[in-house]
C-alpha cells in the first residue's frame, strides 16, 4: 500500500534523529477528485486529479513543536529537514504532551462514487443533473474520494475513507442571478443537485419578472438564505475555536461559558459523527476521538472547540475538535424551527431576502465587527410578497448582535457547501427581526 510505504518511510527517517525529535504524528492522504464544471449552460470542463499529501508534526519536550506538510516524492529528505527546523524555532506556551490515540478507524464511502473514480462504471453527471433543462448556467459539480493513515510516536494507528459529491450552480436570466449549492456523502444519482439547481433557477425567474429597486441604508428585517446562513453560522463556529481566543481573533470570551450569546431561536452543532455529511470522522488530527456536541443550545454558549495544546493551556479537556493547526468544527448543524417554507415571505413581512453572499470580512475580530456583501438574488419583500428585485446591498454590524435578532428558523434544512461555506452546514433560513444594511460601492 502506497500510504503505508510513504509513513512507514517517514517514521524510520525521524526514528534515526535520535535526541532531536521526541514525538511524532504523519499522516499521509490519498485524494482522488472529478470535477465537471459549467459555463453558459454547457459542460465546458471536467477535471480529474489524484494527490497524496504528507502531512508532518513533530515535537521536543521542551515545548518546540513544528508542522509541515512535505513532499510525496522525497518525503525522508523533507522529514529530515523539518527534524532540524525543529531545533531552531522557540519552545512555545501551546506545548502539551501528544495524547494517546483513543479514537477509531473509520469508513463512509459511497461504493458508486468509488467505483467511478476509480473507472469501473460510469455515470452521465450532466445527464443526471438535467443541466440541459437548466439555461444559462455556470458553476461546478465534484465527486471525491479520500483514504487517509495516521501514525504517531506512541505506534498508533488509524485509518478513515470518506466520499462526497458537492457543487454549486449559478443560473442567469437576463443580468439576474440564482445561486445555490448542495454536499453530501452519496452520489443518489443527483437528486440532491437537482433540487439546488432548481432554486437557483427559481430565484434568477422571480427576479427576472420583478422590477429592479433602490433602497436607502438603514435597519431591515432580513431572511438569510441557507447559502448566506451557511456563511455566517460557519463565522461563529470559527470563533467558538479556543485558538482564536488565545489569538484574540473572535468576540468569545472565556465568561460567555454557560451565558446567553445568541438568541434562543439557535441551536448550532458540531457534528463529525454526522454521517450523511463529508467531514465525517471517528477521530481528529491528534487521534483523540470525536463527538458530537452542541456549541450553543438555545443562545446559550456550551463549550469552546479543543484540542490538547489549548486545553491544557486554558485548563480543561479536548472536545476531539484538533485541526491540522489549530481547532476546528467538522459537519455544522443548525437545529430546525418552526416555520415553513410557504410561510417564509409572510412572516418576513415588509423586509429583505437575502439570498447569497461573498466577501465576508471583519473589521475587529475582537468586537465581532463585519460585513458581508450580497449575491445573486436580493429580493424586496412588501406585505409578505417580492415586491423588487435589488442590486448588491452590504450587511453590516456585530455578527453576535445580528445572530441576537434571530426572530425565528425554518423547518426545512438545506446541506450546504461551496467556497463560502468551507465547512458542511446543515441549516434552514433564518429570520432576523432588525440588521443594519448599506449599500457598496463596487
């Protein structure tokens, strides 16, 4: 196995630097990828790649620690070279121990998308997905295929598999747009896709008939869409990361533990164990075991995301959450509420629909100051009904006041994921009663 070989490789280099290396974790991943991408409505693309990427830590007791990722083609040289960086950079205050790896090998894989990247059978993604029924359209369906091993100094070791099949599709009608995107960890013949593929195109033929409008800055009730929500329950989990506190980069602070800091409309879970969502996973970059749980239930702030470095700093225990870097979610869920899709708009009333967005920034971290600015359709509500279309608006404020004026949540739940929302999101719409709203310049 070629997994094997390279780790196996990799672990004799660094056993040989006797006394300047005293622990250890190698992963190696074996990634396997088709890609179909789309523009004016036609297949234009598709891609297939296959990567193996090495990843290296490597620890003293004295607290130096260094990571890496290193070259598949020479990756006993590159081991080599990263044991002696090691030596030169300064022992930091996040060292702790390497803990034993008490978490399982795992495997969710869809035997169809396997056995397509692999070339055994094929499948008419095209087809599937009805795309010549679409229009004009653009945007990207992927099917994907991952093993991964991992070592480490205590001779652990872990195996996992995963599949997924992700996309997004932005469908044109005149100069109005409809986005939407779709995840998943089965291929189910593109149903999935088909459904995002037609409300995105639902959405470019409302604002197609709509006449375009002009509003002036100022406080909007707005609905978020799943795409925008995706985005922005993706922000909060980030900041739920005790590294981003350690780094003063989030507006969570240790006394918010077990404190309201949402409305009670939210509940939003980490869920690696989620298997109908990619990011599954039975154990985390340190091997520690993971678990599902809820960040925060009912606006109530439940716990900060841990690895072994940050809890030990901050005194606590590891919640299974370590990245490659530093803690991270896996599969997010936001727990449904009570209103329907058909009662979206009337309970909206007069306000905003907000369907997508992009460029997501902060101002200060530590505040939880930002803006986002819209995407594709943006829709004028007036007594419960799209009254306009509108050109790009900008949402602006405190995420954590934003997500306060959560009015109420949508029954129906969305899997989401696309280049704006990095990790799976199992969310509905959200309502928000009040949100500063200005309009941009570009």
């Amino acid at each position: 196995m070629v997994l094997d070989e390279i780790a196996e490789a990799v672990e004799k280099r660094i056993r040989s630097l006797e006394g300047k290396v005293d622990e250890y974790i190698i992963t190696v991943e074996e990634v396997s990828n088709r890609m179909l991408k789309l523009a004016n409505g036609e297949a234009s693309v598709t891609q297939n790649w296959r990567t193996i990427e090495v990843g290296l830590y490597l620890a003293r007791r004295d607290g130096r620690i260094f990571y890496t990722g290193l070259s598949a083609h020479d990756p006993e040289k590159a081991a080599a070279e990263a044991a002696r960086l090691v030596e030169a950079v300064e022992p930091s205050p996040l060292y702790a121990p390497l803990p034993r790896a008490d978490g399982e090998s795992y495997s969710n894989v869809d035997p169809k998308i396997k056995a397509y990247l692999e070339g055994d059978i094929q499948l008419d993604l095209a087809g599937d997905l009805e795309l010549d029924l679409v229009g004009t359209a653009a945007g990207m369906a992927e099917l994907g295929y991952v093993r991964r091993l991992f070592l480490n100094s205590h001779g652990d070791r872990l195996t996992g598999e995963r599949t997924w099949f992700k996309g997004y599709m932005r469908v044109f009608r005149g100069d109005r747009t409809g986005q939407w995107s779709w995840t998943g960890v089965n291929y189910d013949n593109g149903e999935r896709a088909r459904k995002a593929i037609q409300v995105a195109r639902g959405l470019a033929e409302e604002c197609e008939k709509l006449p375009l409008e002009k509003i002036e800055p100022g406080e909007y009730r707005v609905l978020l869409s799943p795409m925008i929500a995706g985005n922005l329950v993706n922000e909060v989990l980030f900041a739920a990361s005790a590294a981003r506190l350690i780094f003063a980069m989030t507006w969570i602070k240790p006394e918010m533990l077990g404190q309201r800091v949402v409305s009670d409309k939210l509940t939003i879970i980490d869920a690696p164990r989620r298997k109908d969502l990619p990011e599954y996973t039975l154990h985390d970059a340190e091997g520690v075991k993971t678990r599902d749980k809820p960040v925060i239930a009912e606006g109530v702030l439940q716990t900060l995301l841990h690895n072994t470095k940050t809890a030990k700093l901050m005194g606590t225990e590891t919640t299974g959450n370590a990245g490659l870097i530093m803690p991270e979610p896996f599969n997010i869920i936001v727990e449904p509420g009570d209103l329907g899709e058909e009662e979206q708009l009337e309970a909206l009333g007069e306000g905003i629909y907000v369907t997508n967005n992009w460029y997501t920034r902060y101002q200060n971290y530590v505040e939880g100051t930002f803006s986002t600015v819209s995407r594709d359709a943006v829709i004028l509500v007036k007594n419960g009904k799209p009254s306009a279309c509108l050109n790009r608006i900008r949402i602006t404020g405190k995420i954590q006041e934003l997500f306060a004026n959560v009015e109420a949540v949508g029954k129906t739940r969305w899997p989401m994921e696309w280049w704006e929302v990095p990790k799976p999101t199992l969310t509905p719409h959200i309502l928000i009663s009040k949100t500063k709203i200005s309009l941009p310049t570009i």
